[in-house]
C-alpha cells in the first residue's frame, strides 16, 4: 500500500455500494493498547478481516442476494446528534422485515467518492441484530457487556448475563467529533451512549473504598528463623520457661520466645545452655535447635507478627481485657443506669493477599457498677417472703451471664451457683496442697477485704484455648459474688428503650469518628518511641494511613410482584409493597384474645381486614374466644387442638408473655401442626397501626403458603439451603441447629429439619441425611426431577475450623449425593459465612452503598473468599459479611456467586428490605432460636419438663450435688403430686406422675400426651 509524505498509509479506495476495508494498522494497535490486552472478549467473524479483530465497525446486514452489495449514505452536519428510529426509518424497512424492528447501529465512516481533506462526514447504518444473535456472533455490544477482569469466563455469556440488569441500547447517540474514526468501543469511542458504561460487565461499578487496615512494611528480603527450645529435665510452666531464657538473651541479640518457640532475626547455629532454676537451684539444660526459615503461610509467621503488636501497644499503658486492650481514662459511665462503657483496641495480624496488614478497630465492652452481691440483695428485697423463690430469681438473674473480675482482669462464665458455700468455707490450694478459707486467700493473693461473710458462691468456668490444639478446656473455679461484676445486658435492659438509646451514644461510631479513632491510635503508636523501637529492631514499620481498596458496586436488584408491578430497592435497603405475588384466602382462622383486649382487637382487625384488601390478601372474620389467665389459654389451645380445618390460630395478648408463646408455638407446632401468630395489643397511633397491620398480614400469608415478592434467579433447577446453629448460654445439656432448603424456581416455598447437637458442637452429624430427604422432597413437587445446581450456605463456623467441615460436613454430603445422582455430575457449592467479621469497610467518610463488594487486597491468598455490604444501616459503622467458599464445581466465577447471593438477601419475607445473610440462612437462624430457646423459660420449670418429655429424658442426681435446674425441676414434680394438680398442668402436656419412694433414692415417672412421652426423675439420697 502507499504512504503519504508523512508516513502513514493511504486508505484504499473502495466503491461507494461497499462498505471500506478495515485498515490493518487496527489489528495491532488500537488507542495506544494492544488488541489482546482484553484476552477474554469474544472475537467478531467481519466480513474481509481477520477473526481477531476487534473494532466498533460493524459490516451492513445482508438482506438478500440482489441488494447484498448495496448500501445508504446519508450526509449529516458535523457534531450532529441523530435518532435512528426517526430520522432513518425509511432505510429500516429496507433492512428486511425481519429485522425492521431492530435498533440501528451507527459507524464512523468517510465518502470514498470524495477523498480529499474537505470530505463531508458520513455514517454507514445497519440494522442491530438481536440480542441472542449478538450473543452468538460476539458482537461489538456483546462484547461491551464481557468482564476485564483476569478471571476466565467458565460459563456461555448467555448464563451469564442471567446475572445482569438488563441495558436499553436503543437510545440517542452522540457524535464525538474529536476522537479518531477507528477506535476500540471504550470510554473514549467516537459513538457513547448517554448512559454510563462501566468496566465489569456493564453492570458493576467501580468504587475506591478505605478499610481499617494498616499495612506492615519490611525489607524485601527479609527474613524469620524458626528455633525449638526443649529442657531437660522437662519444664511445663511457661513463665519458667520464659525466665530461664531470658538468663541468656546477650546471646541471642534480638529474640522472641513465646515459650515454646524461638524467633530470631539471625541464623544461629545449634546451641546447648546449662542454667539453674532460681527458686530450687535445679540443674536444667535448654536444647536449642533450628528448625527453618518461617514461611509467610505459616501460623508461626503470624504469631510473630501479633506478638510484636502487642509488645507495641503495652507501651501505650492499655488495659488488657482477655484479647482487647481497653484504655482506662476513656471509659464512660451512666450513672442513671449503673451501667460504664470501656472503650478499646482489637488488633490482629494476618497475610492478605497482596501484603500483611494489621486489622485494627475500636472495641466497647458494657460493664454494669454493681456486683453480683447487689443483684442477690435486690432479689432479697423483691421475693422477701420465699427463700426458694429467691435463690430461683437469682439464678435466673445470674446463671449462663460473663462476669469480669477486677483484680485480675479476668472473664469468666457463670455456670451455677452453690448456696451451701460462703467465703468462710476452705478450699485446697492445687500448688502446695494446704487448706486456706475463701476470705484469706483474697486477702493475702490481692490484699482485698470482703465486706460480707454470708454470699452465695458462684461456680463458674474459664475457657483457654490450648495450644496446638482446636479446642478448648473448662477451668472450674469458685468466685465471690461481691468482687465479680456482670459484662453485657439483660432481656429486660434490652427493652429498656431509653437505656439502649443513651448507651449507643457511645457504642454506634459513625464512619468518620471511628477513622479518627483508628488514625488516633496509629499516631500514638508512631509517637512513642520504644513502640517505633520494637518494630525498628526488627526492620519492620508500620504504616500511618488506612489501606485503599477498590471495591465494586452491584447494581440494585429488581423486585417482582403482581401483574408486573416491579420496583427497585431504594438506597436504604428497602421498598413497598403494592400487591402481593400469590394469596391464599383466609377464611377458616381462630383468635384467641384476651379479655382486656377486647375492644383493641375488634378495631385493629378492621384495620388488617382493610390493608390485606389493599394487596390482595383476602381475610374472613374469624371464630373469636377470649381467656382471662394462662390457665384459661392452655385449655382454649387444648380446644383448638381438637378442632379441624384451621388455616391459622392467633393469640392476642396485652403484654408480652414468655409463656404463652412457648405454649402457642409448642402445641401449634408439635401436637396440632397449624400455623400460629402472637399479637401484642398496645396503644399504637392510627399510622403505625396500618403500618403493623399490613406487615401482619404479609406474615400470616407467607404462612398459609403465598408469597409477597421474588427477585429473578436466571439457574433453572436451583436448590438453596441454609444452615444454623443456635447457641443458648443458659442451656448446659445441648444446643440445636436447623436446615432449611427451597423447593421452587422462586425460592418462596421452604422444607427444613432440626437436630439436636451436643453443647458448644459446631458440626452437624444430620446435614446430609436432611439434604437427601430435601432432593426427595424438591423431586415430588417438581415433576420428578431432581435440583440441578445445589448452593449451601452454612452459617455458625469459625475461620480456624474450615477443614473440619469440610472433611466432616461437606465430604459425607458428597457421599450422600453420589448415592442419589448416581452417574450423574453434581454440581454444588458450599460456602461458610462468618457475620461476626472484624472488618470495617469506609466510602468518603461513610458507609459503602448496598451492594458493595470487596475480592481483593484484604481477602485472603489461599481461600476463595469476599466480602458484601448487602444491607444498610441508620447508625453506626456497617459491618460487611465475609463469604468463604470451601468447594465448588458449580461451574460459575466468583462474580456470578456474588450476584445470586446479594439477590438472596433480598428474599427474607419478614422484612421489606435487604438483609444481611441470604434468606435460607436468616430463616434457618430463626428456626433454630424457636426450637433451642423458646421452649425454654426459666419461669416456668414445665415448660421445661414437657421438652424433656418429648425428648425421652431421664434425670439420675445425687440429693446434694444437683444443679439449680434440677432443682427447679424437682420442685415443680413435687408440687404437683403432692397436691394432686395434674388435671391443672395438662396445658404442658403431661397426663400423669407416678412415684416410687424406696429408703436410698426416690423416682418421679413423669408421662405424657402419648405412650412414647414419658421422664424420670431420680433422686438417690444420702
């Protein structure tokens, strides 16, 4: 080809009726870029050019043979803005009727009839084909839509547009005069939309986001030697250990020992060191062998790192509180509620994916001003009249709660309580052997003086994680109630409303303060001058600035309701409701009301029976009774559990009631399955009240079977479960989890399972069998067909304990599965979600929209990891869910998973907004707190003694060494056989009590509703 005087090359003239050939200068260069540096864009076959090109050209579509080499030209003013629908729609009916209604593609190109520099401008126009040919052919808007990122595309586009909001691209153009005539279709084409296009997949926008990490420098070569040190003869007690090392630190220069391990700086030969105890003058001989250098995967990399930090933070004369420093001139006191807030640092260490950084965050821990001896002398003032009524509220007050030690900064868990013991009584020193009184031992180990001789002892407990081991041991060790003070807040300060609200004064930070806390406490360290030389004698620095992130925005997700009418989620995470999805009339319902609640009801049923109408949710007049005690209500559900045909029985009550829950949801859900709703009458203003009624009446219809909204789920086949575990603190026998799992393509129809664990057991023995029963299940209700894609989302597991449910949980679902599909290739994902994240993530000084998505930096380099801000908060710093996936052959990139799973949390029916974890999980946590707290009340010991009746339970203690519960349990067996009150207490479902009485023990049979419902109780005297 020629070149002008210039040196680059001519066009090549070309006929009017054809469409000019690409200049082969495109393929190699386009705007400064090389054409592969997007290696993941589909290729276009142009017509004459190679496959590999990339331009925004498009070729005329051939409409048939005899007009194959035709073509329009129209001459057009320079910076013009043109609509093709309009302006051109006579060269649209020529395009063929099949695409007649198609939008128009405009291209950039000169008029080969008139070279020369005064050439009028000119666009060459073809109808735009549709949108599955576009993805078929990869065309140029195709490949607008394609991610940049390095991860390859494992699926079609088409599934992966599924995830996608859909784009209107039939809209205005504007010409860019300014801007070359072949040029990539990028930020800077010559043909923009007006909309704003973004990198990923033209869904996702690119946001920079600040997160409460600060990165550790060091050297690029810098190196950390591992050592182990063993005695001879062996030596258990780490602080000797510690000591005995220290005797030769001039020979180690600069050194860490954590008491097990040695860190130097330095490689070192192999050592031998004789050296004495200084409290026996015994011979000792500490071995001292290298063991390698420390790689930056490994826990002892870390655990060099963290002690450290923490050797830094001691000089800034912090208070530590188990694992967070505290700073004693910054707590805050509310007198009015004898309540004080210590505020803090938690700090920890870990290898990110692109560096180490250090985690730092502000910490609050609610202490209360008065000692568990003030909380026994208030019970005393209350129930003055019983000493067992006293010694019950105490417990209930006490048992299952943290206390914080103040001579020695200590946390311990309140396990019973022993009112047989007093500070006067001895105990045996495990050290030497000697017998000493409670008082004296505080008074020679703390110098304390107790004021009161007569307290009740508290048993408590100690956790200490073990090292090298996973778990965890229980210390048992006796405290006074008088030098224990409680940590956190109780059921009825929770409720306290004005309580709550001055305490989150000072716990609910606001973005922008929390950040000039984190950089207030980076200065402190910076100015302290033996923190800089703890980390300078190492080579090491610390940075004076949060790390930058870039983070991604997905876009806001569409909700569906009736008849199309759709809406958006606004920027707070929520919308309104105008019709509900699908209805089930409501025609066949019991109330159960209480007599004071009489009126209340009559006027607020007409308000639910009015906003039902509004969203067509058709509601009858229900069958009404009224109750007047507990009593009264036990044998009005015993009435409604004869009855058939009930769609729903409600109980209106005037106050919340513990109780009549826990006897509304035991009868409605194990003896009489029926859907149940409580609803607690107060005075309400008219708003509220159709706002309540209207969130009543969404409730009630998701029970009966509707359902309010969906959000489009592009997988056909999918099956989501969620699961949960339940941890009660006042429970010492057992804790209970729950799986739950869709059965439709909408996710709006649910089946679920219960398992009963072990106390403090994190891993199911149950999972896989329920996900089986879960696939017979879905295959019944979906024509025989079994779920194709399977996504678990298991909640309740720590970080440290991924690889035991994965070889525990995930390998025997996997077994289960095999067995089911046989031949036939699973395709399944199991992720763990971990809510209680120490991550703070920042936008401008606030909280990053909904939607945010955070994959890089801060993730971790060996997991498949990522963190979503989904919902969004009115006070406070947000906290981001982190979302580990432990195994996947689901066959979708990481990009598609956080699009389904941010569309979940949009799925949870009680709440019209987004939540914080998908909706199988948040349901899977209700049901598992329904079944593992609610039965239990501690007012009421038969609520408790129907859960042991269905249970099977069986009770052998010894008359002296029984715990409080037992005790409780005891006394109410006792009550009712010896005053005969059975017909009084079949509310809890028991029919009948017998009792055996011998001379060495006495045993209560306890029976229930059914054959197969019976305890015992059996005491053994001494």
């Amino acid at each position: 080809m020629e070149k002008d005087k210039n040196g680059d090359r001519k066009q090549e003239e070309t006929s009017p009726m054809k469409a000019p050939r690409t200049p082969r200068r495109f393929y190699r260069r386009s705007q400064g870029q090389s054409s592969r540096s997007t290696p993941y864009q589909t290729p276009v076959p142009w017509q004459g050019t190679p496959r590999r090109s990339r331009t925004l050209r498009t070729i005329q579509t051939e409409t048939s043979q005899s007009e194959s080499s035709q073509s329009k030209w129209h001459t057009l003013p320079s910076g013009s803005e043109i609509d093709p629908s309009e302006t051109l729609q006579s060269n649209i009916q020529q395009a063929g009727p099949s695409q007649h209604e198609s939008s128009l593609i405009v291209t950039y190109e000169s008029d080969p009839s008139q070279p020369g520099p005064s050439q009028p401008e000119r666009y060459y126009l073809t109808p735009r084909p549709s949108r599955s040919r576009m993805l078929r052919r990869g065309s140029s808007l195709s490949r607008l839509q394609q991610s940049e990122r390095e991860r390859p595309v494992r699926r079609s586009q088409s599934l992966k547009r599924g995830f996608e909001e859909v784009k209107d691209y039939s809209t205005k153009v504007k010409i860019d005069k300014d801007s070359p005539p072949y040029t990539r279709l990028t930020k800077r084409s010559r043909i923009g939309t007006e909309k704003e296009t973004c990198k990923f997949d033209n869904t996702c926008k690119e946001i920079t986001l600040l997160a409460n990490y600060f990165k550790v420098l060091s050297p690029l070569n810098w190196t950390l030697y591992l050592y182990n040190v063993e005695f001879t003869p062996p030596e258990n007690r780490v602080y000797m250990r510690k000591g005995l090392i220290k005797l030769y630190k001039e020979s180690f220069n600069i050194f860490i020992y954590d008491g097990y391990v040695l860190y130097l700086h330095e490689r070192l030969p192999n050592m031998t060191l004789p050296t004495k105890k200084t409290s026996d003058d015994e011979d000792v001989t500490a071995s001292i062998r290298y063991i390698g250098i420390v790689d930056t995967r490994d826990r002892h990399y870390l655990q060099f790192f963290n002690i450290i930090m923490r050797k830094c933070i001691e000089h800034l004369k912090l208070q530590l509180v188990r694992r967070n420093y505290y700073d004693p001139k910054d707590n805050k006191r509310i007198d009015h509620y004898k309540l004080e807030v210590l505020s803090g640092i938690f700090t920890s260490i870990r290898q990110h994916k692109e560096n180490i950084f250090m985690c730092v965050d502000v910490a609050h821990k609610i202490m209360r001003l008065d000692t568990l001896l003030d909380i026994w002398n208030n019970c005393k003032r209350k129930k003055s009249d019983s000493k067992t009524k006293i010694q019950q509220m105490f417990c209930e007050e006490v048992i299952g709660c943290i206390v914080l030690t103040d001579y020695n900064n200590n946390m311990y868990r309140i396990r019973d309580i022993d009112f047989t013991l007093t500070p006067m009584d001895t105990f045996i020193l495990s050290k030497t052997g000697e017998s000493i009184r409670f008082k004296d031992y505080y008074q020679n180990r703390y110098n304390i003086t107790l004021k009161k001789r007569k307290q009740p002892m508290l048993l408590a407990e100690r956790k200490q994680r073990t090292r090298n081991v996973s778990g965890q041991r229980e210390n048992l060790v006796y405290l006074i109630s008088e030098l224990c003070r409680a940590t956190g807040l109780t059921d009825s300060m929770q409720k306290n409303f004005s309580m709550m609200r001055a305490l989150s004064l000072h716990t609910q930070i606001v973005p922008d303060k929390r950040i000039k806390k984190l950089m207030t406490f980076n200065k402190k360290l910076h100015d302290k001058s033996e923190a800089l030389n703890e980390l300078k004698q190492w080579s090491l620095q610390l940075e004076n600035k949060l790390v930058e992130i870039q983070g991604r925005k997905l876009p806001m997700k569409q909700i569906c309701f009736h008849d199309n009418d759709n809406t958006y989620a606004g920027k707070q995470g929520n919308w309104n409701i105008n019709s509900l999805v699908s209805t089930i009339k409501l025609d066949k319902w019991m109330v159960l009301c209480e007599t004071e609640c009489r009126d209340k009801w009559q006027e607020f049923l007409e308000i639910l029976k009015f906003e039902a109408k509004k969203i067509r949710f058709e509601i009858s007049y229900p069958n009404t009774s009224y109750f007047k005690t507990k009593i009264d209500l036990n044998m009005e559900i015993e009435n409604v559990a004869k009855a058939t045909a009930l769609q729903l029985v409600v109980c209106v009550d005037s106050k919340i009631s513990y109780n009549n829950y826990t006897v509304l949801k035991k009868k409605c859900c194990i003896d009489r399955p029926v859907p149940s709703q409580m609803i607690i009458m107060k005075k309400r203003k008219a708003k509220l009240l159709s706002f309540i009624a209207k969130k009543i009446a969404i409730q009630i219809n998701c029970k009966l079977g509707g359902a309010p909204w969906y959000v489009n789920i592009p997988l056909k086949g999918l099956m989501v479960i969620g699961f949960d575990v339940c941890h009660d603190k006042r429970r010492k026998d057992c804790d209970f989890s729950a799986t739950v799992a869709s059965l439709d393509s909408n996710l709006s129809r649910y089946i679920s399972a219960v398992s009963k664990h072990k106390k403090d057991e994190e891993l199911s023995n149950d999972i896989a069998s329920h996900i089986c029963k879960f696939i017979s299940a879905y295959r019944d209700n979906n024509g025989n067909r079994y779920p194709e894609y399977i996504i678990i989302y298991r909640n309740g597991i720590g970080e440290d304990q991924l690889e035991l449910v994965y070889n525990h949980e995930v390998k025997k679902i996997k077994e289960k599965l095999d067995e089911i599909y046989k031949d036939m290739p699973i395709k399944m994902t199991f992720i763990i979600i971990t809510k209680r994240a120490n991550t703070r993530i920042f936008y401008n000084d606030n909280n990053p929209p909904c939607g945010t998505v955070v994959d890089s930096v801060i993730t971790s380099p060996v997991k498949r990891d990522f963190f979503i801000v989904s919902q969004h908060v009115q006070h406070g710093t947000i906290t981001p869910t982190l979302y580990i996936i432990i195994y996947d052959t689901l066959d979708l990139n990481i990009e598609m998973i956080q699009q389904l799973t941010y569309k979940l949390t949009h799925m949870y029916y009680n709440w019209t907004g987004i939540m914080r974890v998908p909706a199988p999980c948040q349901y899977a946590h209700k049901l598992a707190y329904l079944v593992g707290i609610a039965p239990i009340s501690r007012n009421s010991a038969g609520i408790l003694l129907l859960e042991l009746l269905s249970i099977g339970y069986n009770i052998y203690v010894h008359s002296s060494k029984m715990t409080s519960l037992e005790k409780w349990l005891l006394i109410f067996v006792k009550k009712i056989t010896h005053k005969h009150k059975v017909e009084k207490f079949k509310g809890y479902g028991i029919t009948g009590i017998s009792l055996l009485a011998k001379n060495s023990f006495t045993e209560y049979s306890v029976r229930g509703n059914n054959m197969h419902c019976r305890c015992s109780i059996s005491v053994r005297h001494q």
